[in-house]
C-alpha cells in the first residue's frame, strides 16, 4: 500500500465519507428523488463487489487493500428490479413533501410544524385528509378553531398522496451536492417541453 495514502487516510478518516453513489433501481431511475437514494461509498463498492450492482460512473479516488484497487463508484444499478412501494407512509417528513414545504395557509416555507384542519378538539383525526404543514404563527392564529372560525383558508386540500406522487414532487427539490456523474441519470424521465 502506498505509504503517503495511508498516513492521509490515518490524518483525515472522513476523507473519504464525502463520496456518496447514487443508486439506480434496474430500470436506471432513482430509488427515490427525496431523499434522493445514495448510499456511502462502502455501501457501493460492497454491493459491486458482492456483484449486486453495475458501476455506471465512478470518481477519480479509489481505495485499495492489499490485493485490490477499486476506484469509487458514483453512480450504481441495481441487477435485481425492486418494485416500488405503492402505500405511503404517514410521517412528517412525507406530510411536508406532499406540501412542498410551505404552509398551507400563508405559503410561507420554513419554520413548519402540522394543524389539523378540523381540530382534534373538535373530533378531528390525526389523517392525510386533516392534517397540513402550516407555519408558526399560522398554526398559533388557527388553534382549536375551524377554519371559518379563524377566518382561514385552505391553499390546496389535503388528500393522501400516491407514492407517485411523492416522487414526482421530490423532484423539485434537488439536494444541496449533486455530482455532475448522477445529472445524465436524475431526470432523463422527465417530460421534454415542446
């Protein structure tokens, strides 16, 4: 092994933390757009090695052991199909997905908390079809009231979410690092303006 790599990797372990793969489902889409579906390099190149995945695009470090070098995969393919789930889970993080992460009063984006539309007070239930990302001082404004009550209104109705739906939300929301490898791969299945 050549010395000065491994007095930098023994310097600065992280070094290498920083080289995630983007990892392509067997019809070469995303697992998912948000999060966006990337796995540590350790992941990547256990899975190349174990021949579960095909290395599309790699970067220019690689890591070695005594008998192999291998340079980092950057883009991956699944060789085996996994199909997508079709039931969304209802989670926070999906609740502000679907609603772009705005409030879904004022429009304002940050700062998000939830409100049920018809307040649990009121025998409203904890559902995709009553709860909304609101913010702060939206929520503060609406409290145990209903909507009419507040003098509120609704920007869209909240219904549950196809996991389609999800997906092509997250799209919009690129993450904050993408390697210029994973671009050719991310929205080749977008529809072309005419």
């Amino acid at each position: 092994m050549d010395g000065d790599f491994r007095t930098s990797f023994v310097r600065e372990p992280n070094s290498l933390r920083h080289h995630p793969a983007l990892v392509l489902n067997a019809d070469y889409r995303p697992l998912s757009y948000y999060p966006l579906s990337l796995w540590p390099w350790q992941e990547a190149v256990k899975a190349a090695w174990l021949d579960r995945v095909t290395i599309l695009a790699e970067y220019d470090e690689e890591v070695r052991s005594p008998s192999t070098r291998i340079r980092i995969p950057s883009v991956v393919v699944l060789k085996d199909f996994v199909k997508p789930q079709k039931r969304v889970a209802f989670t926070r993080f999906n609740l502000f997905l679907r609603d772009e992460f705005c409030c879904q009063y004022c429009g304002a984006k940050g700062d998000l908390t939830f409100d049920h539309v018809v307040p649990r007070a009121r025998g409203g239930i904890t559902s995709w079809e009553n709860v909304v990302a609101a913010c702060s001082r939206c929520n503060l404004k609406k409290g145990s009231k209903s909507l009419r009550q507040a003098g509120m209104s609704l920007r869209r109705a909240p219904r549950q979410p196809a996991s389609d739906d999800l997906r092509n939300t997250g799209r919009k929301f690129p993450p904050g690092y993408l390697h210029e490898s994973w671009v050719d791969f991310l929205y080749w299945d977008a529809e072309l303006e005419a």
